[in-house]
C-alpha cells in the first residue's frame, strides 16, 4: 500500500507554467519565461520551496530584461516568504546587486525578530526571522508567579517555527518568555520580558459542593418583624391564660354554697358577668396569640 501512495504522489506532475518557464530561460527568452513564471505564481498547493524558486527565477528574469523595479517587487516577496533565502552566487552580479540591496534595506544586519503565531493555549507557536543566520539556539524561560527564578527550556526549531508545551496547575499562572540567542549566548530577539511576561492562566479552583444545602442566616434587622410577632403572641397567650384563670376562680366562688347568702345574692349576677367577659377576652388572646405565633413561623421561613 505505501510504495503505491509513493508512486501516486510521485507521478503527480509539477506545476508546468514553472517547467515551462525553466526551459524557456534556457533559451534566453526571458520575457515569455516572466509571463509562465506569473502564472506558476498563482497555482495552488505549492510548497514554500517551490514558491520560492518560482519568484528568485522572475527576479532574474526582471533582471535580464532590464526592469529593476518588478525585480525588486520579486525579491522582496521572496525574502518575506523566506528571510534567510540564500541567493545563489555564481548568478550574474546585476542579479546579486539587485537582490542583496533589496535583502539590505529589508533586514538590516542583524536583524533578528520572534512572531507569535496562532496556536492553541498551552501551545506557543513561534516563528523566527532570522534573515542573517544570527541565532545559535532558542530558549523558553519559564515560572510559576511567585515561585523564585525563571527555569530555561531548550526550544527545537522545525525549519523557521518551533512549538512550545505549557503547563500550569489549577489557580496557578505561568510567567514565560522565549529568547532567540547568539553564539555568544547575547540575547538578539525575545517574546515577552522578565518584567512583562507572557502569561498562561490555570483552570480556577471550584471548592467542592457541600451535600447539605447551605442555609443563609439572616441579619438582626430582617429577622426582627418575625421576633417581634412571635414576642406579641406570647404576650396574648400570657393575657389568655391569666384572664381564663380569673374567670374559673369567679365561677368557683359562684358555686362556693359556704359563702353567706347574703354576699352570694348580692353578687351572683356580677359576679357572673365578669367571668363570662373574662372567658371571652381571654379565648380572644388564645385565638390572637395563634395568629401572632402563625404570622411569626411565616417571617422566619421567608
């Protein structure tokens, strides 16, 4: 199965507006090698390396034919699609004057630079441009926030871009930066800096969940209307019970055969008003202090 997928993608054919244009510089016949290279220009898929080659070759071609600017315009997509594109030395001087000047006023000598590319949280994608070889090694120093010193991690370059793995505790943050390093270990280029580094967040710490609901106690000043209820009911029991009590003491001493006849008769029907008033006011506070006590049980639930 795999020598067939080798065959299928090797008998796959290259892109022909660039062999075209190939056999057509062969032939010193620049100006219909310019139109098949723009054209090979906008075929899908390429790879990089072959992107490449299509705009060094119309450089040249723009070159030979005298239009110094469309040859510049080519090399300067060229050196932004691969900074550190090595022209070929043995091409003719005009061609390397043109494209060394362009690669010059581009990059400066020196000049080195980390991009930040899009990629998923506790992956850091980065790309250098290092148009000069200047860079001898990458590295990520990284830290826990107030955990002492940063710990330097080598950093493997793929080509021009290099993945960085994260990793950080739940309720921690990570301090971390990259530096692009010289021969001489000077810094020449960095992502982040010890003062203002580049961060990575943990997950928050979630406290697990009590099984008993919690319950929450109400202030002084919510829970008085209840008290004060629940105290006027205990008050109008307190009345009841004392005015009940009254009026079974006057009906006693209705009953009470031992008085003189004379007291009793004199004081019988009184006597007898009063215990049935005191009956009345005191089954009133009885039914009063049901209502209070009700009214208070409903303000401490609420």
């Amino acid at each position: 199965m795999v020598p067939l997928v080798l065959t299928l993608l090797l008998a796959q054919p290259a892109n022909p507006y660039l062999e075209e244009a190939r056999a057509l510089m062969k032939r010193l016949a620049f100006a219909e090698a310019i139109a098949q290279l723009k054209v090979a220009k906008q075929v899908p898929g390429q790879s990089a390396a072959a992107q490449a080659e299509v705009l060094w070759l119309l450089g040249r071609c723009d070159v030979a034919e005298g239009k110094r600017e469309d040859a510049q315009a080519a090399f300067l997509e060229l050196l932004e699609l691969a900074p550190a594109y090595e022209a070929d030395r043995s091409q003719s001087p005009k061609i390397l004057e043109v494209f060394d000047e362009v690669k010059r006023k581009r990059y400066p000598k020196g000049y080195v630079k980390l991009e930040l590319l899009p990629g998923p949280p506790d992956r850091l994608v980065v790309r250098l441009v290092d148009p000069w070889l200047s860079v001898a090694a990458l590295v990520s120093r990284q830290r826990i926030h107030g955990e002492g010193d940063y710990r330097e991690v080598p950093v493997a370059l793929e080509g021009t871009q290099a993945v960085i793995s994260l990793s950080v505790g739940s309720g921690q943050t990570l301090e971390h930066l990259v530096e692009a390093r010289g021969d001489d270990h000077a810094v020449l280029a960095t992502l982040g800096q010890e003062e203002t580094p580049l961060l990575l967040v943990g997950p928050a710490v979630v406290a697990a969940a009590s099984p008993y609901p919690e319950v929450e106690e109400a202030s002084r000043l919510e829970r008085a209307p209840a008290w004060l209820l629940v105290g006027a009911g205990v008050v109008a029991l307190a009345v009841g019970a004392g005015l009940e009590a009254r009026s079974v003491q006057r009906v006693a001493a209705l009953n009470d055969r031992t008085q003189p006849p004379g007291d009793f008769a004199d004081t019988a029907r009184a006597e007898h008003a009063a215990a049935s008033r005191e009956a009345g006011a005191a089954l009133g506070c009885f039914i009063g202090a049901g209502v209070l006590g009700a009214a208070g049980g409903l303000a401490f639930a609420w």
